[in-house]
C-alpha cells in the first residue's frame, strides 16, 4: 500500500507542477485586485470557476455569505472527508500584506491535484475512497468567515481540515490566541470649548482616559495577552467639545477563561473613565470572537513526513509572539492544522509592505506551490490510511 500511495503522491505533485504556471497566474491576479472582508467578490470567482473547470462541483453563497463557496469532488464514498481552506481577503490600505492570496490559490492547487488523482486508473486500483472540499472562507482579517461556517454547519461531516499560512518561517505546529474586538463609544455633552466649556461634557477626554488605564493595566497581565486598539472617531472641531467619541480595541490572550476576565478588565477601565468624565460608554461587539487554535499533533506529524518529501524542513528560529485566526474556531469542531511556509527572510514581519511584495515574488511562488503540495499528499495519507484518521479523531475528543 506504501507503494501505491508514493505512486499517488507523484501523480498529484505532476499535477501541481503542470498547473503551476496557471496557480501562478491567479494568486498574482488577485494579488492585484485586493478586497477587503466580505467583499471579495472578484477573488472569490477566480478561485471557485478554477474549481469548477477542474471537476468540482461547487455552492456559492455558503453559509449566507456571498463571498464564500464549497467546492467538492469525491471517488466512491463521501468519507473520509477532508477539507482545505483558502482565504483571499486582503488589509485595507496594505493589500495583501498577509498573503492571503497564497492561501486561497494552494488550496486550490491541493484540490485540483486530488481530482487528477480521482480520476487516474492507480487510485481505483489502490482502493482509494473518500472526498475532498475546497472551502472558500472570506473575511479571515477581522470578519470570521470560518466562524459562520462553523455555526452553520459547514464542517459537520468532515474529518480533517487543513490551510497553510506564507510567512517568514516554515513551521508545522501553530498556535494563537483567543481574540475579541469591541468598539468602546463615549457619549458626552456638546459646547463652545472657549466661551461655555463648562457646559459640556468630554467624551473624547472619557476615552483618553480609558487608552491610559489600561496602557497601566498591561502591568498585569499575562505575557501571552494583547490590548491594542485605535481611536475612530474623537471630535469634529478643536472648538467643540466632543460629543461621541469611539475606539476599537482588540483583547487578545491564550486561555479561554483568562480571556474573559480580561474583557472584563479592559471594560472595568472604561467605566471608571465613565465616573470620572460623565460621558455616558457603550461597548458594541464587532467582528467575530476567535478562539484559540488546538493543532492536532498527529495530523502535524503526517504533514511534517511530507514536507520532508518535498526536501523541507522546520525552521529552529526563535518563534515569535502569537496572532489570531478564525481557523482556530474550526478546530475546536475537527482536527485541524495551520502550518506556515516561508516565502521571505526570517526578519519579515506580517501586515506590512515587505510582507506584501513577498506574496508575488518568486520565493511566494514556491511557497505557494509547496503548500499545495504538502497539503495534497497529506490528503493522500489519511484517505488511504483509515487507522490515522482515528487516531486524530481519538486526539480531538481527548
């Protein structure tokens, strides 16, 4: 059987290698046509009529969101089923700083392969059963996309699911941290700042007040946590005194119930601007709550043989601190991995212009393409091995 999988694997990797060019081509074209969350109305199509053209049925409009899609292709049975997830929303203002159009494109790279594989007279003959979905997950910066689709269902009846992120380090395990983004509104009293100030009430000074609270309460919290936030809105004229006042702040940290409380800190600090000021707050949720990320190891460990295949190996450098993703939300529900693949130096950072040009280079290129290959001969292993599937499933449920 050994045999006959290696024999699978090369198919899909010649498949990957014949389709390069045209991978190439659409991750570059939606590079340069950035669409922020849930309006990725051109990255979405390229990427689902790909799909389309090489075999795969495929919804539209999944989970209520326009943007989104599910594209499926299955030989024999419908399970196992795996899952890869593309993402293709990009930032405002910096553009594809994150290389989601890396993302989105190895996805499909993975799942093209698979339906080659499908169809080829070895697979029939290695017993290969089971189905493979391509998941077009819009909205990962600040929207949730995979959020929705948990919720509604979308990975009901798959086994395992998988993405892989470009970045500065080729890694196998990841984590992140639980996030939460809340719009933090003072309501205050309008006047003359010059000749009637005792009038009005400051919003603007209720939250000024509530950044340097909690600037003191990052004393005491733990390291793995964030507070971090921007100021929205904070008057219209230097003359007036502010009525509104917003911020949107993000509370980030690993453990679930530490999250909590701290959410609960950062309100507390907010409130006491509250009593000193008169402003009236608000908090308004926005965005979607993200958990923290629960990789499964024996999924990481079938994925790390066949990055080794590929001549790859781990990066040893020292890890920097942890983001957060809604794929976390997903693997709370199925064994899941996000491994990163490294398109750029070691010192690049994400969600900036050096992040952004290593999208379309020649060194995201590969990455792109040796994530969709390692995602599709990690596919391979667990359709053709029953045995691996229930051990990750065993993990999970532990």
């Amino acid at each position: 059987m050994e045999n006959q999988v290696s024999l699978l694997k090369s198919i899909a990797m010649d498949e990957i290698d014949a389709l390069a060019a045209h991978l190439v081509e659409i991750s570059d074209d939606i590079h340069a046509h950035p669409e922020i969350r849930f309006k990725e109305h051109y990255s979405s199509r390229r990427l689902a009529d790909a799909l389309e053209a090489g075999g795969f049925a495929v919804e539209r409009g999944t989970a209520g969101m326009d943007t989104a899609f599910r594209g499926q292709v299955s030989l024999g049975r419908k399970s196992p089923t795996i899952a890869f997830l593309g993402e293709y929303d990009a930032l405002a203002e910096v553009g594809h700083a994150c290389g989601h159009n890396i993302i989105g494109t190895a996805a499909l790279g993975a799942g093209l392969a698979l339906a080659r594989v499908f169809k080829a007279e070895e697979a029939v003959k290695a017993g290969l059963q089971g189905r493979i979905l391509v998941l077009g997950t819009p909205g990962e910066e600040a929207g949730g996309g995979k959020v929705v689709m948990v919720e509604n269902g979308v990975f009901r009846d798959v086994e395992a699911a998988m993405i892989v992120h470009p970045g500065s380090l080729t890694r196998v395990h990841s984590e992140s941290i639980a996030s939460y983004k809340v719009t933090i509104r003072f309501r205050g009293k309008p006047a003359h700042s010059a000749s009637s100030p005792h009038e009005g009430i400051n919003a603007l000074d209720g939250l000024l007040m509530t950044f340097n609270a909690i600037n003191a309460l990052r004393q005491h919290i733990t390291p793995d946590a964030r507070i971090h936030g921007i100021i929205t809105k904070g008057g219209f004229a230097n003359n007036i005194v502010p009525e509104l006042a917003e911020a949107q702040m993000c509370i980030r940290a690993a453990d679930k119930k530490y999250h909590h409380e701290l959410i609960e800190k950062v309100k507390n600090c907010a409130r006491g601007a509250e009593l000193q000021t008169g402003a009236k707050v608000e908090f308004e949720l926005f965005g979607r709550t993200y958990d923290p990320m629960k990789s499964n190891s024996i999924l990481e460990d079938v994925y790390r043989k066949n990055l080794g295949v590929l001549g790859l190996s781990e990066d040893t450098a020292t890890k920097r601190g942890s983001g957060s993703t809604d794929m976390a939300n997903v693997s709370q529900v199925v064994p899941s991995i996000h491994p990163s693949i490294a398109i750029g130096p070691k010192e690049m950072i994400g969600h900036t212009p050096e992040m952004c040009a290593a999208s379309k280079s020649s060194e995201g290129h590969k990455g792109l393409l040796n994530a969709a290959k390692c995602m599709a001969m990690t596919a391979l292993d667990l359709l053709s091995d029953p045995e691996l599937l229930e051990k990750a499933r065993a993990e999970f449920r532990a």
